[in-house]
C-alpha cells in the first residue's frame, strides 16, 4: 500500500482479512479508500490506470460515457450521490500477472460509505482484481453502498474477487453489472464470512458477444442476526455464451437467501446453477431460489440445490479418527468451505486459502 | 480386553443383537462369520459407539472399563479403532490431514502410504473418487495409524482384489504379530485368514452367537454346507 497511510493495528488485521496486502509487495496496483475522504492510489506497473471515479471523469473524457452505461442498458436507477470509488482500467493487450488491489475501509461511526467504481479491461487485456471491503471496530451503524460497473472488452479476462469482513452492526448493498464483450471472461469470487447487520446483492452479468463466458462463486457464512440476501444474474444475450453460478452457504444461525437467476437469450448457450447449504443452527434459515429462464429450445440449462444439516456419519466417521465432535464439525464446513470451489488464481489461492481458514477457525 | 455381557442392542426399535456373551483376550484375533443381516457389522458398530446402535441391555467392557454411554472420540482413547465396511465421503478434507492427525511421525506415515499404493492419495480428499479397494486401503492406513489396541474390522477385503487382498493382509497380519494386538474381523470371501493368524472363528445367526471354534475349519464348514448346515449343528455355545 503506498503511503501515507496510518493504520491501527487492529484495523490492519481487519484489512488482511479482506485480502488487502498492506505491504503492496504482491500487487501490481493499490486502492484504498476510507470513508469518503482518504484516498490513496498507486500502480506498480505499466499498462494499468488507476484513481478515483471523480478523477478520472475529469481526465479521461471517454470515462464520462462509461459512467452509468450499465444501467441504463437494463434500464435500472442507480443513486448519484456517491463520493470516491475507483477506475482501474487495463490496456488493450496488457496481461497483468499480480493482481491489483482495492480497500473500501469504513471507519467513521455511523457513516455511509457510497462509492462507485468503474472496471474497463480493454481488447484482450488480462487482470486479476482483489477487492476487499471491510469495517473498522469503530464503525458503528455503519453503511456501505458499492456501485461497479464492469466492461470486458472482446477477448478480455477478469478475474474478480471481493471479500466483505465487516461486523454485525453493518449494513451493506452492493450493486453491480458487468458487460462482456465477444470471447470476453469474467470470474467473479464472493466470500464473506464474517458477522454482518444485512448484505443485499444481486450482481449481474450481460454476455452481450458471442462466446462470452461469466462464472459466479460465493462462499457465505451467516451469524446469528445476519441477513444475507445473495444472488447472482447472468443474462445470457448472444449465441454460444456459457455461464455458472456456484453458491456454498453455511447458516449459524442467521438467514442466508441464495438467489440465482440465468437468462437465456440466444441460442447454443450452456448455463449451470448450483446450490448448496448447511444449517447449523435451529435459528438458521437458508433460502435458496433458483431460477431459469429461455426464449431458445437449443439451450443446456441445468441446475441443483441441497440443503440440510451436516451428516451424521461424516461426524461419526471423524470422532472415531479421535476427533472431537465439535472439532469434527468444523473440519466440514471448513471442508465444505473449500476454497477450490472459486475460480481463484494460483497467484492468490494460497493467500485466499489461508484467510477463510484463519476466519472460519475463528467463527466456528 | 473387550468383554461383551448379556447384550442386547435394537436399531429403530427392532432388536438385532440377542442376548450376546463375548469376550476377546489380550493378542487375539478373532474371526467374525454369519450371514447378511445376521448383527456382525451392528456389533462391531455397537461396541464403536456409533449413533443409532442403541444398547438396550448388557454391558460392553473394554480393559474393565465400562463403555455404556460414552462418546465415539473417548472409546477411541482408551484405544478402540474401526475400519469401515462403507466409509462416508469427507469432502475437503485431505487423507494426508487425517494421517497427520492419527499419527505425529511423517516418515511412518509416508513409509505405510508407500506400502500401501496410497501415496498418490494423500492430496486426496478423503473416499472422494476413490475406488472400492482404495477405500480399503485407505481405511486400513488410517486404523494402523491411530495405532488402537482393539482393531474391529468390517469387511476389510470385500471389493479389493487378490492382488491388493495380499499386500493388505501382509501389512496387517506383520502389524497384528509384531504389536501382540487384539483384532475382531468380519469376512464373508475368507481371503484375509490366509494371512492373518486367527486363534477363534464366531458364527453369528439371528443376532446370537451360534458356534466358536477354529476359524479355518468353521469357513470351510460353511463353504461347504452354508449356515443352514451350521443351524443343526449342536455346540456347546449355542
């Protein structure tokens, strides 16, 4: 991260369990944005733009026309009054091989974060973007309001992931659309394990050329007291395009809705939705609603959903390995859990890995 | 090392185990016969303490210790292990990291996997793809780890072909001999007597034990005349 940047410690371990590396060593572009005021910005290496919406409208005229594009091509409002949010824009060709890296910190009490982001990987450019947005203990009632808008030019790669570590008196709603172009890829990876007042999201992508291909995958785990109303859209607009939408949801308690929406519009288009949850708790509510939808007979569209408590006889099988039941029970949602399920890079599988361990540990 | 006194156990109300009286003596290996539905695998799990095998009279001794009532993970502390006939998937979780946890000596651990063709299956998430003899094998590398003094083994050629039926039983019966362990095998192919030396074979027939005696002469018996035969047989046991 570049400085000047003053952190409590506390803060900083709440932000490395964002996935933020603090040191900035193993990224090759760094935002952070706290609150609305503090904002910092760096790019590490060549081909990649990187600072705050308002300033790149300012310097950019071609920004201005990507502003809102989104939603306006899904005829959707989206609010105007948001402050900072970032532009990451990588260049036509340029394969970015560490990925770049994005805090949105609340720190203020009772504030109300609003951002609005704009991602553009150009023809054939090639990223792996880390977004981590997290709470500061001091924090309280706090919000957060994320608007992205996402372009994948034709041939593009983006490999998202964003991981929400806020606390139980946090309110979050994150609003987003991508929009691929022909052979563009977008992999989004969701995790967010800790506490939460309320997430609601629904995410979508648009795979406006033909051979477009989007990937959601979230790993969520609900407290008792949290809501968490999760989805994922792909609106399936060209021929020959293929999506997934893969959900692992664990509930402690709290209510989780995993939603799923695929869209046929075109034909030859591939579309797989998947669903699985466990309850942990009497208090625990898991809802998932899957939904597909075609105006093409020549589609492949599939989807599974199974939620229940854990097996007995996985428990069983691990205490007679001289495991204690609770000790086995946490072994298998951490299991269940599992990291793999994301389209992770190599470059962060290890770092993602290790964070969901260290916060499931501490949350089981 | 386990005695088994008047015990009765029922699954969903229904009484599977009658009445049985046992005992397995310290360095004794035991052979378990009978035919499906006969209460084997619901003995070896009764004594286990899995859910669902409920004691409903009689006691299960383990060193003089009663076992009634006590958890899965405890029985395993006193030094109990058991080998599943139909181990459940772990999903997520590496055979590698259950090695780890039954035993604490890398070079042990390498050097059973090695003998056992499980090296490739150590970054494994536990039975998850596993062939019916890898399952096998993986559960006797995980009961030679925890390194129990009473081994309960259910079936533990079944599905394995001869080939790995050898290495198998060179493995167990080297480590029954060497560590003087007490070990009570279910078999239905017999294969695993002819490697391991067994002092006792049981028949059990309708959740009671019907004959003891010498395991090789009770298999062929039953080879030969099937348990209808062993039903008319007069025996002190029975």
């Amino acid at each position: 991260m570049p400085a000047p940047l003053e952190l409590e410690a506390k803060d900083k371990d709440t932000i490395a369990s964002s996935g933020i590396d603090l040191s900035g060593d193993l990224r090759s572009a760094s935002f952070f944005q706290q609150d609305s005021r503090l904002k910092i910005y760096q790019a590490f290496r060549d081909g990649i733009d990187i600072l705050t919406t308002e300033e790149a409208l300012k310097k950019y005229p071609e920004a201005g026309d990507y502003y809102g594009k989104n939603f306006r091509l899904l005829s959707r409002d989206f609010p105007q009054d948001t402050e900072g949010g970032y532009f990451i824009r990588v260049k036509k060709g340029k394969s970015i091989e560490l990925p770049v890296q994005a805090c949105l910190f609340l720190k203020a009490e009772g504030f109300k974060q609003k951002v609005h982001n704009l991602i553009i990987i150009e023809e054939d450019a090639r990223v792996y973007l880390i977004t981590g947005c997290s709470s500061s203990h001091s924090a309280n009632e706090g919000f957060h309001l994320g608007i992205s808008e996402f372009f994948i030019k034709k041939g593009g790669y983006l490999n998202f992931t964003m991981i929400h570590s806020w606390k139980e008196d946090v309110s979050v709603k994150p609003m987003s659309i991508a929009l691929l172009e022909e052979k563009a890829t977008f992999i989004s990876n969701y995790v967010s394990l800790r506490p939460v007042k309320d997430i609601n999201m629904y995410p979508t992508a648009v795979l406006s050329g033909e051979g477009a291909r989007a990937s959601f995958n979230s790993l969520i785990l609900s407290h008792p007291g949290s809501l968490q109303d999760i989805g994922s859209r792909v609106i399936l607009a060209a021929p020959s395009t293929q999506a997934e939408i893969i959900a692992r949801a664990v509930s402690l308690g709290g209510k989780i809705i995993a939603r799923g929406h695929l869209k046929a519009q075109a034909k030859e288009i591939k579309a797989h939705l998947e669903c699985r949850g466990l309850i942990l708790s009497e208090k625990g509510t898991i809802h998932a609603i899957p939904e597909m939808e075609s105006d093409f007979r020549d589609v492949d569209m599939s989807h599974e959903a199974a939620i229940g408590r854990i097996n007995k006889e996985e428990i069983e099988y691990l205490c007679s390995r001289g495991f204690a039941r609770n000790e086995a029970q946490s072994i298998i949602v951490r299991g269940f859990m599992d990291v793999n399920v994301l389209g992770l890079p190599d470059s962060l599988k290890k770092e993602i890995q290790n964070i969901t361990e260290k916060t499931l540990k501490g949350g089981l | 090392m386990l005695k088994i006194e008047n015990l009765t156990v029922g699954i969903a109300g229904k009484d599977i185990l009658k009445d049985i009286s046992f005992e397995i003596r310290e360095g004794e290996v035991v052979i378990l016969f009978g035919p499906n539905g006969s209460g084997k695998s619901t003995l070896i799990k009764a004594i286990m303490g899995l859910s669902g095998y409920k004691v409903k009279k009689g006691n299960i001794m383990f060193k003089g210790k009663p076992l009634n009532g006590l958890a899965i993970e405890e029985r395993v502390k006193l030094g109990m292990g058991i080998m599943y006939q139909h181990p459940p998937k772990i999903r997520g979780v590496k055979l590698s990291q259950m090695a780890e946890h039954l035993a604490k000596d890398e070079a042990k651990i390498k050097a059973l996997a090695e003998k056992l063709s499980l090296t490739g299956h150590l970054n494994r998430e536990v039975n998850l793809d596993f062939s019916g003899g890898e399952m096998k094998r993986s559960e006797l590398f995980q009961i030679l780890l925890q390194d129990p003094k009473l081994l309960l083994l259910d079936e533990p050629e079944s599905g394995v072909d001869l080939e790995n039926i050898s290495v198998m039983g060179k493995v167990l019966n080297e480590y029954l001999e060497k560590e003087k362990k007490s070990a009570l095998i279910i078999t239905h192919t017999g294969y695993i007597m002819d490697y391991v030396k067994a002092g006792r074979g049981c028949v059990l027939l309708d959740g009671r034990f019907w004959c003891v005696g010498d395991p090789k002469e009770m298999f062929t018996a039953i080879r030969d005349s099937g348990y209808d035969k062993c039903k008319e047989c007069i025996c002190p046991h029975h």
